[in-house]
C-alpha cells in the first residue's frame, strides 16, 4: 500500500514537471504581466484553450509566479465569466487536494522543497492549533499564501475529508470576484478596494483570537 502511494506521488510529481515544461518552452512565464497577453496565449490553444485553462490553474496552486487571479481574469474574458470559474473552482479545490496528499505522503521533506522555512514556521503551528477555524478565514480571504498552507495542512492530522470540505466551500470565493471582474459582471473602483481590505483583515484577526470560542459555543448549542 504504502509503495502504491509513492508509485502515485512520483507520478504526479513527473506530470507536474511536464506541464511546467510546456508552460516554459509555450512562453507562458513572459505573459504574466499583461492580461492582454495572457488572454491570447491561453486562446492559441483553442480548440483545446478550456482544458488547457484547466491546466493552468491547476498548476497555479503548486507554482508561486502562476497568478490564478491574473489567469482567472482572462480565463473570464474568453469563456465567459461561469465558464471561466467553474473550470477555476474544478482546478483550484484538485491541486489544493493534491498537494495535500503529497504532503501527507511524502512528508517534511517534500513540503520544504515547496514552503520557504520563514513560512513554515509562521504558519504550521497556528493550523496544528486552530485548524479549522484558521484555515476557513485563510482561504476567505486574498491575503495570505494559501497554496503554501494547503501544502502544509498535510502535515497536521486534519482529516482529509474535513479539509476538502473546507476548501470546497471556501476558496472559490475570492477567484469568483476576479472572474467576475474579466466577464465584466461586476466593478470594483479602486477607492472601494482599500475599506474592504482593511475589514477582510479586521475580521480575520477577530476570527483568529475568538474563532475557538465560537465554535465550541456553537457546539454546545447544537447538543442541546
């Protein structure tokens, strides 16, 4: 059992450096910048552009330069902005899964060949301690790297069911409003930007120091 899951990660490990391979020699790394450019790279692959966009995003949650937000706007402009999140939510929830499991599989090792120490040492302990709660205002809100922390929920004992449906439910959310944005069904001035930021971080810290005190009195309120 235990030579299958490695079988399996080497696998994954080896179709991942395919596609950054083919993103490499396609030019995709010069188009970051521009959205412009990225819409056009990703529409020279057409027919075959929305499983390619699948790809991409996919691999956004293991490569730090690849912006899903950035992908996910001109995956909007072309697709249309459901289209363009669902195969984003599809692809986002499966690396977030992914990752997971090689960190579970394969450890410490594999997790610091992804994760900086610096991060490691910030984030790790406060998900073994607030887990849940942590990780539900992490993936809510655009501020923190919350590909990395996939990678190091992994190595906490968050059970694999929970943690999927923690993802699920939670980090769509932030790549629905860049979606929107590139199928113009929603605009944002910047002026707007700065009072929400400022209270997405009020009510991350509010969440992290009283998160454990409302659950527990949610918990003894559904016992009743």
């Amino acid at each position: 059992m235990k030579q299958r899951k490695w079988l399996a990660a080497l696998l994954t490990l080896l179709l991942l450096a395919g596609g950054v391979l083919l993103l490499w020699n396609t030019g995709f790394f010069t188009c970051i910048g521009s959205l412009d450019a990225m819409r056009d790279y990703i529409q020279r692959f057409s027919p075959f552009s929305h499983l390619f966009y699948l790809m991409v995003q996919l691999l956004s949650v293991l490569i730090a330069p690849i912006p899903s937000n950035v992908t996910a706007l001109a995956g909007a402009v072309l697709f249309g902005t459901w289209p363009a999140f669902l195969l984003t939510w599809i692809a986002v929830v499966s690396g977030s899964m992914l990752v997971f499991f090689l960190a579970r599989i394969l450890g410490q090792s594999f997790a610091e060949r992804l994760v900086s120490q610096t991060v490691t040492q910030r984030y790790l302990d406060v998900i073994r301690r607030k887990r849940d709660i942590f990780l539900i205002l992490v993936f809510l809100f655009p501020f923190f790297p919350d590909d990395l922390i996939c990678i190091l929920a992994g190595l906490t004992d968050i059970p694999a069911r929970r943690f999927f449906l923690i993802v699920l439910l939670t980090r769509p959310w932030g790549l629905l409003v860049a979606c929107c944005l590139g199928g113009a069904t929603i605009s944002i001035p910047v002026w707007a930007m700065i009072p929400l930021g400022a209270a997405g971080i009020l009510i991350f810290l509010l969440g992290l120091k009283y998160g454990d005190r409302l659950e527990q009195a949610l918990l003894e309120r559904f016992r009743k």
